[in-house]
C-alpha cells in the first residue's frame, strides 16, 4: 500500500525537510495503521490469544531463580540466584532429564523416518487400489486416538495379570515379565509405541512426495528395462532427499521437547521404579507442580529447555540456510 | 492405463519388492488395528475368563455384563460426553473463525503489519515459559480453576493451524481480493463474503484438526478441572475408569452390584468402546480432509 512508498520519500528530500522528519514519520506511521485497520482488527483476536496464554507465562520463568512459597507469591518470594539450577545438576537430574529427552527424540525421529519413507515408497509400488486404499485407513487410525485410550492399550497386552503379552509367554512355556518395574524395556516399547501411532500419520507427507515424482522419468527408467529395485535406488530415494533433510532438520529443533501425553499415558509421572529410562523433562516438570510443589525446580528446568531449545533451533535454522536457503524458517 | 503396464514384463526384482510390499504393508495395516479389536474384544469377554486367562483378541467367555453397568449408571458418561461435544462444538466453530480470519489478514500481500504479526506467533513455538507459569496464570490469575473455559481457551488456536491456513489461503489469487476492494467492499466483508466460501475445503480440514483436539483433550482438563466437578471431559473420564479401581467403585456405587463383583477390567474396555466408538465410526468419511491438511501444511507456510 501507500506505506513503504511514503517512508522513502523523506530520504529524497533536502535537509530542510530532514527537520521536520520525526513529525512527518509519525504521521505516516499512524496513518499505515489507519490504513491497515481492518486486517490489523481481524489479527486482534489471535494476537490477544497469544499474549495470554503463550508471552504472559514467560516473565513466570522467573520462578527459577527464587525459593518460591504460596503467601510471598511469585516475584516476591526469597531470590536464590543459581542455587536451583546447581541442585539439577549435583543431583544429576539435568543430566538424566536432559539424555533421556534427546535420545528418545533422536530414535523417534531417524526411526521414525526410515519407516515414513519405507511404507511411502512400498505404498506406491502396490498396484491394488482398494488396498493401497484400506491399508492407508489403518495405518492413519492410531494417529486419530487419544494418548489416554493409548495407555489402555498398552496396559491391554503389557499388563502383569492379564496382559496379551505374558498370555503369550505363559503359553509357550516362558517366565512372565513385570513390565511396569522393569525400566530396561521401555526405551523399547515406546518408541515402539510411538511409531505405532505416527507412521501412517508420517508418511503421507512423504507418499505426496513420491506421488509429485515426474511419471514420465519413471515410465522412461521402466521402458530402458529398470526394475523396481533400480527405480527406487535411483530415482525415488534421490527424490525425496530434500524432503527427508528438511523434515529432520525441523524436528531437530524440537529435540529437548518431549511427548507428554504419549510418556504419561504409557508410563505416569510417579513411576519411580521407571524414572532412570523414562523420565524426561516434560515428565519431571509435571512432577514438580502436580506432586512435589516445588514450582521452583520445575521452571528451573523448564528455563533451561526453552533456552537450550532455543539455541538448537537457531543452529538447525542455520543449517537449512545453508543446504536449502528458500526453506529456512528466519 | 494399463495396456503399457501389462507390456512390461514384471522381472524377478519388481515382483519380490512388490511382494515385501504387500507383506509389509499389510501387516504393518494389521498391526494398527488389532489393537482396537483387542479392546472390543476384551470388553465382551467375563471378568473370571479375564481372570483366568488373561485379555484375548477374541472372547472366550462372552459376556455383556460390563456394558450392562456403564449403561446401567450412565449418567457420569453422558454428562461427560456432553461437556466434551459442548467444548468441542464452541471450540471449534470459535477457533475456525479465528484462525481462518488470521490465516486470511496475514496472507495479504499489502497488509503493512504481516510479517511481524506471523513472527510474534511463530516465535511461540520457540520459547515457552513452561508449564509452571502457565498452571499458575490460568489457575490463579486468570482464577479459571474448575472453569470448561480453562478446556475451551487453550485449544482455540495453534501456530501450526494458523500456518496451514496461510498456505490455503496462498491459492487464491490476490486480484481476487483487489478487484473487491476496487468495487467498494471492505476488508472484513472480502473476507467473510468471498474468501471464506472459497476455502471450504481448507475449513474443513482446519476444523477437524481443532475438533480432533478438543475431542480428545485431557491435559488441560486434568490440570484445571479437579475431580470435585462432577462432569469432566469425556477422555478425562476414560483416564479415571483406567487408572483407577476406586474412580470405577465410586462410579458404579449407585448400581446394585456388590462392589467386590464389578468386572473392573472389562469395565475399562467398555468404557474405552463407549467414549471412542462413535468417533471412530465417523473416521472414514473423514479421513481424506486429514490427509489434504497434512499435505498442505507440510510445504513450510
């Protein structure tokens, strides 16, 4: 509109009109907002949205650095400086927390890829519509559930008692096992867990991608006598390269923050006998507020996955930049 | 189509990688649904089978009797399906307004304000002030303790939809909106009267998502809504029946059954089937608006 072009013409003119600069770029500013009104109204709603429930909390961050208590409320409670932070780390909480959210992440998401563009690409090769079709249903399905019916579904087959899994080990003459105190299995079941519920979800960004590979570069590569093998190899996993680099350098950036509900529902937050494989930092947070009431220590951790999460996006953000500059996000 | 196909002889490479296809494929498909059916299954099945001889796929003593208590005491599951419906019907229809209209204003080529705007909401998916501050704003200051408000506001909107909605929106040609503004009509009238009946398809998919969410919201009802409320969210209600024997007692307490007799196990199931099962009726008619959402929102808005 009028905006960009009226705050460039002062630059042309002479100095006389340098002294009068400040009045008529305040004039040109209220009148852009003028201008921009409506849209600007329209915005209103969501930017107060916002404001509310995602900047307000911050200035809350300052909880870390104060022995917080109810009567003294938040800024008024003693200052205690790093004190909360040097506890996570003599305590080797931070550490644990810290291991345990970035290692689930990493599995989740190279595991989670690999199998994305395995069922993608297995996906078009089928040639039976009405089960490239059904199959596609069902594996979406898990993604459309809540993580608490998730929970019943584990407990379904892991539990002790009555689990489908120790029915089976019953039955072929094994030693039952107690799942839910033993933390060694559950790095496995939930990233198990996981994929379960998000490839279906996953791949079909990865399928829109096979499915806008050039037919005519495939039909070329059939008729020069290529097998699926050769195609694959050579057309199709070149092809989605850039979509896989993309996909996992966005979710690098998301790599200190955990999967509440899917950690929750499977495991709960006061599972102590599982905290070593299966506490991560959303978990002890919750913790923090819900059981301990020690607000304190918990936005002492979570200050320093914000900051620290923050500091992996920026590096992520600078790696897209480099690789594929038109897909960075700042 | 297919003539060329046929012409093609399939060669021992392409058949096995069909093959692992088919293999993988619909195993991977079975092993999303067995789970489903192990809960129905389980729910159909009696308590001393259960005891017996564990969860099954398939019922080895058939039994009805814990459908017969949840319907028998319904009045708990009703009333939270209808605080679930009447959070996610508000919620959705507010949301989607919201949204789109955001999507729309921000997408505007000639609106000075677009790129801070869209930064403001995108760097909060950056850096959050934890859970901690966010309990005490909504729980104290905002005092929406015990409030379906604490449910409703959280869900109306994410930066995820708001991008998605931008790159629906992309599709439609700005002269659109120019050659409206050449004939007189204001921006919010642009909006309302040609952009909205234009984007059908991309409401559709925004409001399942935003629907989906508050359907199965538990988080902020767990945190807000405290178990001195009678009605809960439907999810929420799911989460007290599966995790705890005495939520189910106080449940069924009005039935007269002998409290030591209550099929707890296969009441968890039956409860599942009840809360979930209509939604999962209405997936497939719903399901190709997902696939289009995910589609879309995948190119970076």
């Amino acid at each position: 509109m009028n905006g960009p072009s009226a705050a460039a013409a002062p630059s042309d003119a002479g100095p006389a009109a340098q002294a009068i600069a400040p009045k008529s770029k305040r004039r040109t500013a209220w009148r852009t907002l003028l201008g921009n009104r409506t849209l600007l109204l329209m915005c209103l709603p969501a930017i107060a949205f916002f404001l509310v429930f995602s900047y307000l909390p911050m200035p809350g961050l300052y909880l870390a650095f104060v022995q917080y208590n109810y009567t003294d409320g938040i800024f008024k409670s003693p200052f205690v400086g790093w004190d909360n932070f040097r506890f996570l780390v003599i305590t080797g909480d931070l550490w644990r927390l810290t291991f345990n959210t970035i290692a689930y992440n990493v599995m989740f998401i190279l595991l989670g890829n690999a199998l994305q563009i395995a069922v993608a690409i297995l996906l078009n090769e089928l040639r039976s519509k009405w089960f490239k079709k059904v199959s596609q249903s069902l594996m979406f399905l898990p993604y459309f559930i809540s993580f608490v019916l998730i929970g019943l579904i584990a407990y379904n087959i892991l539990s002790y008692d009555y689990g489908l899994l120790n029915g089976f080990l019953k039955m072929i003459g094994a030693d039952p096992v107690k799942t839910y105190s033993n933390p060694h299995l559950w790095p496995f079941i939930i990233v198990v867990t996981y994929l379960w519920q998000s490839t279906g979800y996953g791949s079909i960004v990865y399928f829109a991608a096979v499915m806008g590979l050039d037919s005519e570069i495939v039909e070329a590569a059939e008729i020069d006598g290529a097998n699926a093998l050769q195609r694959i190899s050579y057309i199709v996993l070149p092809w989605l390269k850039p979509t896989f680099i993309i996909l996992l350098l966005f979710s690098l950036g998301g790599v200190l923050r955990g999967n509440f509900g899917l950690f929750y529902n499977l495991v709960g937050a006061n599972n102590s006998a599982l905290y070593a494989t299966t506490d991560i930092i959303e978990t002890y947070v919750f913790r923090s507020l819900m059981t301990n009431f020690n607000f304190s220590m918990g936005s002492a951790v979570s200050l320093y996955q914000s900051v620290f999460g923050f500091c992996v996006v920026l590096f992520a953000n600078w790696l897209v930049k480099r690789m594929s500059p038109d897909n960075s996000l700042f | 189509m297919s003539a060329p196909r046929t012409a093609i002889r399939v060669d021992g490479a392409t058949l096995l990688v069909r093959t692992i296809g088919y293999g993988f494929i619909g195993a991977f498909a079975l092993v999303c649904l067995l789970p489903f059916l192990l809960v129905v299954g389980t729910s159909f099945t009696s308590e001393s089978s259960i005891a017996r001889h564990g969860f099954n796929l398939w019922p080895r003593v058939f039994s009805t009797f814990a459908y017969k208590i949840v319907f028998e005491n319904p009045d708990l599951i009703i009333g939270s399906y209808w605080v679930t419906i009447g959070i996610t019907v508000v919620g959705t229809a507010i949301g989607l307004f919201i949204v789109a209209m955001t999507g729309y204003a921000l997408q505007r080529p000639d609106f000075h304000y677009r790129n801070q705007i869209s930064f403001f909401i995108y760097f909060t998916t950056l850096f959050t002030g934890g859970l901690v501050p966010y309990f005490l704003l909504i729980n104290q200051y905002l005092a929406l303790k015990d409030n379906y408000l604490a449910v409703l506001l959280p869900g109306l909107l994410s930066p995820f939809l708001i991008i998605m909605m931008k790159s629906f929106v992309r599709s439609i040609p700005h002269a659109i909106t120019e050659s409206a503004k050449i004939d007189g009509a204001g921006d919010f009238t642009i909006f309302l009267r040609l952009i909205l009946p234009m984007t059908t398809p991309a409401l559709a998919t925004i409001g399942l998502f935003i629907a989906i969410g508050y359907w199965n919201e538990w988080y902020n009802a767990m945190l807000f809504l405290s178990p001195d409320m009678k009605y809960r969210t439907l999810q929420l209600f799911l989460y007290g029946v599966v995790t705890s024997a005495d939520f189910v007692k106080n449940s069924a307490a009005a039935s007269n059954v002998d409290l030591r007799d209550l099929p707890l196990e296969s009441m968890k199931m039956a409860t599942a089937v009840v809360a979930t099962g209509p939604v999962i009726l209405l997936y497939p008619f719903v399901q190709r608006f997902f696939i289009k959402g995910i589609t879309v929102g995948a190119v970076k808005g």
